[in-house]
C-alpha cells in the first residue's frame, strides 16, 4: 500500500477530490471539465506533491491547454518545477486557488491516480488586494462593463489598450461615457469582488458585469435565456445593492429574473448541494454576490446580465464542459446581441440619471 502524504506543512489545506458520482455533472462531462483546465504537466507525469499558491506570474510554465479563439480570460495557472515538487500559480484569491486545487485533486482522483499530493495555500487579504494595484485607469464617473464577451459588445472599430493582465477602450453610449474592461486571467469569487472595490476607487460610476451563471431551475434550457437580479445569497447571507438596471433588463423578452446564490467553486455544487438551494434561488455564480456586496460597500451602482450557460437540474447537450461548440457559440452570439441592445436601452431610457458622475 502506498503510505499517505504526512500532513500538510503549516498555512496548507489538503485539497481532498470531490466524490464525483455525487456532482450535479455527469463523471463523463464533469471529467471533460477538469481535462480542459488541469496543467499539462499534471496530466503528462506524476509529482510527489502539488501545491497552489495564490502568485500571479507569466514567467513560469504556462499550460499548453489554455484558451485560444478569444481575447479574454484565456489564461490558465502557471506552474514551477521544484524537483519532483510541483508549485501551481494561480492569480491571487482565496476562492479561485481553492477551486483550482480541488480540480486537479479530483481529476487525479478520477484517473486513477493519488490525490492526497495535492494542497493548496489561501493567499492573505493584503496579497489578494495588491494584486489588484496593478489596474489602473482613469476613470469620472463611468459606466465601467467588465467581464465575458466584452469584444462583441464593444465598439467594433475600437482600439484596446493593453495594462498588466487587462486590457480596456472607451466609447459613449446613448450620451454616456462607457470603458470596456477585460481581463487576461480568471476574475474567480472574491477576485471579482475586489476588482468593483478598485474600479471604485478609481471613480467609476457604475459596473456592469456580463458573464454565464448556472440554472438551479428545471426547463430552462442553456443558452437560450439572459440572467438578471439584484440579491445574491453570500456567505450565508442576503446581499442586494443599486441594481444598475432597475427593472429595465428583468421586463425584457428572454431575460429571467430571481435570487442569486454565490458558490465558491463549480466543485462543490454537489446534487446536495443543489436540493439545499434550488427551492429558493434561480442562478448560482462565483462573482455576482462579492461583486454585488463590493459596489453596496464603495456606494456605486452594479449590474448583472448573464448568459444562462447550464442547467445543474438536468443533463443537457450543452454544460461547463463544451462550451466551445459551434451550436454553442451561435445561441451565444444571439445573446450577445440581446445584452447589447439591452445596456443601450437601458442607457437612452434615463440620460438624466447621475450616479457618481456625469453621464
């Protein structure tokens, strides 16, 4: 018998596999799912341990496996080699270093192979913060719209300008300043609740955030509904803050609206997991519920508008695991269109408002 791993050294958790029979994915999509995103060197040979750390850095070994086709969010964690010790580098924050552990603990686990290797080290508030002091705009009162598809929803003749892992252009909309924002890496949990706290500081006046959310409710097919709200369950507790759409977004055609759960990570949403939640709410994310409790915090408005991108109630053809198929990619592009539309709506609606500048 192989003897276990002692315990891990202080300031590490073990990162113990999900029982994968117990997931709201099927075993097949849900070990697609990691497939996509475990590092190269993980799937191609062994380590004696693995350890993920919150440290944003390009200099390391990036996976072959990261994303192409796309201008955002297409990078992975990094990996330095320490012997026959693995170090994975994930950007800086407690939900999406835990998230990633769990992924490669539960892929090894699924492939057969010793899982007790991996641990991981949740990063400290000031490091999480400070990777963050890297974002830098000019900002007075815009409307800032951060988050996924953003080089649809941009401008098409628009230039971006590129900052250390993010990249943004202007635009006026229906009379107001507007700054598209895209990140590189992954805005994971309570990353993106520090990125509303710095657009904050930096004077936006308003962040909208597009994004994908799960349906915890039976018949809502993928990809074929928006996602809207102003509360999300965090921590335990109920958040709600100045919905930047008001009612406008939740009275149009296509767009469904209801309370929102924030999940740590897609791992732990368990068939447990959903029978204790699916009762009450509508959609679950990461990022809605800290970003939603960071603009409440500073005083500015925010706003969701989610493709519906999966259904934890069902199986259906399309899930987290094949997101990049062409019949996805089409409904998306339908979608994208709609949020567009929406936001300018919203925008040409109510000129006159002012929410921490001038429109």
């Amino acid at each position: 018998m192989t003897p276990l791993l002692a315990d891990p050294a202080p300031g590490l958790l073990r990162a113990a596999p999900i029982q994968p029979g117990g997931h709201t994915m099927s075993q097949e999509r849900l070990l697609r799912y990691l497939e996509i995103k475990v590092h190269h060197l993980i799937q191609d040979r062994g380590w004696d341990s693995i350890r993920v750390i919150g440290d944003y850095d390009r200099s390391t070994v990036v996976s072959r496996y990261e994303k192409t086709g796309k201008l955002f969010n297409i990078e992975r964690p990094t990996a330095t080699v320490q012997g026959g010790d693995l170090v994975v580098k994930a950007f800086p924050g407690a939900d999406y270093v835990q998230h990633y552990a769990l992924i490669i603990a539960t892929y090894l686990a699924m492939t057969g192979r010793r899982a007790d290797t991996v641990s991981y080290q949740p990063p400290g508030q000031e490091e999480c913060r400070a990777a963050l002091d890297a974002l830098d705009l000019t900002l007075d009162g815009d409307l800032v719209i951060v988050g996924w598809g953003l080089e649809h929803l941009a401008p098409e003749n628009g230039g971006w300008t590129s900052g250390p892992g993010y990249a943004w252009q202007r635009a006026e909309v229906a009379g107001r300043r507007v700054v598209y924002l895209g990140f590189l890496h992954s805005i994971w949990g309570d990353v993106a609740g520090r990125v509303v706290a710095r657009l904050a500081e930096l004077g936006a006046g308003d962040v909208v955030y597009v994004g994908k959310v799960g349906s915890l409710t039976p018949g809502i097919e993928p990809n074929t509904w928006l996602a809207t709200g102003n509360t999300s369950l965090v921590g335990g507790e109920l958040v709600s803050w100045d919905d930047f759409f008001g009612d406008y977004a939740a009275a149009r055609g296509g767009v469904q609206c209801g309370l929102h759960v924030s999940s740590p990570t897609t791992m732990l949403e368990n068939r447990d997991w959903l029978a204790q939640h699916t009762a009450s709410y509508a959609f679950v994310d990461p990022e809605i519920g800290p970003m939603g409790a960071a603009a409440r915090q500073a005083g500015i408005g925010f706003g969701y508008l989610h493709v519906i991108s999966n259904n934890l109630t069902a199986h259906y053809p399309a899930d987290l695991s094949n997101e990049r198929h062409d019949d996805v990619l089409r409904r998306r592009t339908v979608l994208v269109d709609r949020i567009r539309a929406i936001i300018t709506g919203r925008l040409t609606g109510s000129p006159a408002q002012v929410r921490g500048g001038t429109r």
